[in-house]
C-alpha cells in the first residue's frame, strides 16, 4: 500500500494494522484533498492542550482547537476574537467580560458555552501539568480558579484574576494553546478516575478548530479529518497526515520525489540542496525561537555543574558566528538574550565570542583546573546534534569533555523535567506574545513548585524572581521594557543558561502547496486555508 491511496479513513485503517508507511516509493503526486506532512514527530507526550508543551504537539492546536482569543497570524502582537466574538474590560482593571461567538460548535455538534470556557480553564489549571505556570501568571490556583470564572449567561462569561497584572497581559495569557477551550460534554464522557479526560486527550481531540484527530499512533503517524463545522470555517483540505519520518535524509528524499507535500526539520546542507529545484519552495520566516545551552546546578551526578565558573567559561567557549554562518548556513543568527528579537525588551548586544584562553583563566580562578567530563543531553534532531558537536570541539580545546547524549524528543523532555541532566542543548519558544514569557521561564524561580526552566536546572533565585514579578506589573511600556533588558543582562552574565542563536523557521513544500502559513511563534502553524 502507499501514499497515493491513502486517504485519512484508509490512513486510520493501516495504523490500527500497523502496516503504517514502509519504506519510501516513488510517487508522483500525493491525493489533492491531502496532505502529507513529514517531520519528526517523536517528541509527542500529549495532544491534550492543557498538557501537551512539546513542539509538535503546540504546532498541532492550531489545527485542533481554538482559543477565545488568538494572536494574528501576520502581525502576532495583534489578538483577534475567535471563540469570543467581543469582550469588556470591567474598570477597575482585573476582569473581562467575553461574549462567545454565536452558533459556535465544537467538532462534536456540541455548541460552545460559557460552561465550556470555565470548565477548560478550571481543568487546565487544575490539572496541574507542564504549560500550567503560564495560567498561574494570572494568580490562579488549583484551590481558587472557580471564584474567578463566573458564568453571566450561556454566552457571556467573566474571567477576573487576582494577580497585579493588567487585561491586555491577561489577554496575551488567554491567547495561548493552554487557554484553549475544549467541549466539556466530550472530554467529561471519557473521564476516568477523575483525570477530566486527559488520558483520552492524549490520542483523541474535542475542540473547534478547522481538524479533528482521526488516528494517533506513536513514533508513525498523526491523522486529521477536516472538521467543517469549524466556527471559522471549513479547511479547504479533507484531511492532513503528519508523518513520523526520523531521519532528516529521508525527509529530503520524500519531499524531492514528491511522496510528501511539506517537510520540516531539514539540516542546513539539505536545504541548500533542495534550494532552486525544480517542484520546490523553501519557506524562509522568522521564528521566536532561542537556542541556548543549560547546566543542571540540581545535578546529582556532576558537581561541576553548580560551578559559575564554568557557566563563565562556557560563554566563552562557543563559536557563536561559525555555527551561525558556516554550520548553520544562516538557518540562525547570534543572539544572546533570553527575548527574542521582534519582543519588547528584546536584548540585542552580543558581548561573547570564542576565547579558548579567557575560558581558560576562568576555569583556574574557579577552582577548575585540569580536565573535566561534563553530558550533554541533546535532541537527536538537527541542527541540535550539529551545534551540539561543534560545541563539543570548543569546550575540548579549554579541557572540557563533552559526552554528547543523544535521545528522541520525548526521552529528552521526561529527563529535563525531572533534573536528570548535567547539561542540556536545548531551545525555548515563547508561549504568548509578552516578553514575560520567557522572562518567567528563565528568571523566575522560588522554588515553590513552579516548574519554570530556571526550576528545571535547579537555578532557585528568590531576588531576580522578585525583580522578573515587579516587571510583569509595571504598567509603564517603556519602564517595563527596560526592566526586562535588565533581567536579561543578569541572566546573561551570571545564570546556568547560555542563550546561543535565534534561528529562523525553514520549510520545504512543494511548489503546487499554497495558502500554508508559518507565523513567528511555533502555535502559529496554519493549515486551515491550505490547498493544492
């Protein structure tokens, strides 16, 4: 069986076989009403939006399910109403009243309610899982979320927040995957055990959005069916097929014989090949992504990695312009704060550069003196495994052994977040447009359970958090940006993290694929006006 025949239905039918996908053929065209999408797709955990926080499973919600409110897709600072048709600031500041679209449905034919709204944000919050913290910027708790959702009517509901932070920040923070609302009805019939459905959402989807999940198989295949009754409309497709493909190589191939219709995640050599041929578009945009390089100062294994000296040392122990221009063949360019360019409160000063000998001194005065061996965990994706080698050369030269811990996504996540590292190649993306989002990852940690990445590499400062909470409540734009640039400039001198490049987001489609559009941020996939 191959691509050619395979519609969604059929698709579904293979994956329940298992016969999903042997090896590549040569075909000459996929189906038109679909799509076939090669990527990675490994790092999947969950297609549940209030815990799915890996790469794909974000880049999917778009598709799955709607928010009230979402950024636009061609000026991301902008919020549209989606779910909410319109909304009213309440005057002192801490509320807002949404209403929700009229004749709104869910994939199910269940129509949306304001009991809906509530029951998603309570649930996420109440869940507790990984994007939970960005909710808990709006004070909300597990024991008092339900005082500050309040139901006015079926279509009208009132979210207020406790924290001191005002609504156009609230608004951002609703504008998030995690804020998605999905069908209590749906979720609440395949609950078990009082987990609000989560074990099913993790193979299964109850949103709104222009797709529904037919099939879900791990490490093969995620299968949307077009859901027409999507409050924005109908997709032009009837169906999607990301395909797990794991090798970059054979990503290349698939897209070049024309077995595939979008591939993502080629190296930097792939895309010069694929560059200028003949039935192929490179898509070049910007991405809010940041590429940096962590150590675990939580570390049972390696007590180095609680040294400053060598978060000093590794500043200046990369070749920052060499990965980005000759490695990377401008795929990224050199950025070393935490806010990515096109934020407020972006810093863009690059004051590090390779110094072998300057590393050198800051080892010795740092009681570093000789040879160490540290790991590095890395996504076994490119360009991570790249940079992560030619990171490995530069540390060997200042005595510093690299054993580079190659693993699938999904390993590397559970291992992250539960401190198992030593150090880690790793790269961030902001979770709303609000350079708070990454201020609250990188510069917020009180150790209070908050699992923030500052928490995950074990990194507790109590001051900083205090100054990164005063910048998110600062209702001064200007004041505010440059409180930012001064949290970045001490996370940039004294932290764990090395924030090494922001690259830009480079896909391959083939030339007869229009309408798919690729925003800043990595939610911002959309396939919902894509046609062939």
């Amino acid at each position: 069986m191959t691509i050619r025949f395979l519609t969604a239905t059929a698709l579904a039918g293979a994956i329940a076989l298992g016969g999903l996908f042997a090896a590549p053929s040569a075909i000459a065209a996929t189906p038109k009403d679909l799509l076939i999408v090669a990527q990675a797709i490994d790092d999947i955990v969950s297609l549940d939006p209030a815990e799915g926080f890996e790469l794909t499973s974000v880049q999917s919600f778009n598709s799955l399910y709607q928010r009230l409110i979402q950024s636009n897709p061609n000026e991301p600072t902008k919020l549209d109403p989606v779910l909410a048709e319109s909304w009213v600031v309440a005057p002192e500041g801490n509320a807002i009243t949404f209403k929700i679209r009229d004749g709104a449905t869910f994939s199910s034919g269940n129509p949306v309610r304001a009991d809906d709204v509530i029951y998603s944000l309570s649930r996420a919050v109440k869940l507790g899982k990984s994007p939970v913290f960005i909710l808990n910027e709006l004070g909300w708790t597990a024991d008092n979320v339900d005082g500050f959702l309040t139901k006015v009517d079926d279509s009208h509901v009132k979210v207020s927040w406790p924290a001191k932070v005002g609504p156009s920040f609230a608004l951002s923070i609703l504008s998030a995957p995690v804020a998605s609302i999905v069908d209590q009805k749906e979720t609440e019939a395949h609950a078990k055990d009082g987990d609000f459905g989560n074990a099913w959402l993790h193979t299964a989807s109850a949103g709104s959005g222009p797709f529904k999940i037919r099939a879900y198989q791990p490490h093969e295949a995620l299968v949307l069916d077009a859901n027409a009754s999507s409050p924005t409309g109908a997709p032009k497709l009837k169906g999607i097929i990301f395909k797990n493909v794991a090798d970059p190589a054979a990503r290349r191939l698939l897209i070049e014989q024309g077995d595939a219709d979008i591939a993502r995640d080629l190296g930097a050599d792939q895309i010069a090949a694929l560059t200028g041929k003949p039935g192929i578009n490179v898509l070049s945009a910007p991405s809010a992504e940041i590429d940096y390089l962590a150590f675990n100062v939580a570390s049972k294994d390696n007590p180095n990695s609680k040294n400053p000296a060598l978060w000093e040392a590794a500043r200046y122990l990369v070749d920052y312009e060499g990965i980005a221009k000759n490695l990377l063949k401008g795929q990224s360019a050199v950025h070393q704060g935490f806010i990515p360019k096109g934020f407020a409160g972006s810093l863009d000063d690059t004051p590090f550069h390779l110094d072998v000998e300057k590393a050198k001194g800051i080892l010795k005065a740092g009681g570093i003196d000789g040879g160490i061996t540290v790991k590095l965990d890395v996504i076994n994706q490119p360009p991570y495994t790249d940079i992560a080698q030619a990171i490995q050369a530069t540390f060997a030269e200042a005595g510093i052994k690299l054993e580079i811990q190659p693993s699938v996504a999904s390993q590397f996540y559970s291992k992250i977040r539960s401190q198992g590292h030593e150090a880690a190649l790793l790269f961030w993306i902001p979770d709303y447009f609000d350079p708070h989002s990454n201020a609250s990852a990188f510069a917020l940690n009180r150790d209070d359970g908050t699992k923030t990445v500052a928490w995950r590499n074990g990194w507790v400062i109590p001051e900083l958090s205090d100054k990164t909470q005063a910048a998110v409540e600062e209702q001064d734009a200007e004041k505010r940006a440059a409180d930012y640039k001064a949290i970045q400039l001490e996370v940039q001198q004294k932290s764990p993290f090395v924030v090494l490049l922001q690259p830009n987001n480079q896909i391959v489609l083939r030339d007869n694929v229009k309408g798919f559009i690729q925003g800043l941020n990595a939610d911002q996939v959309y396939f919902a006006g894509v046609e062939k």
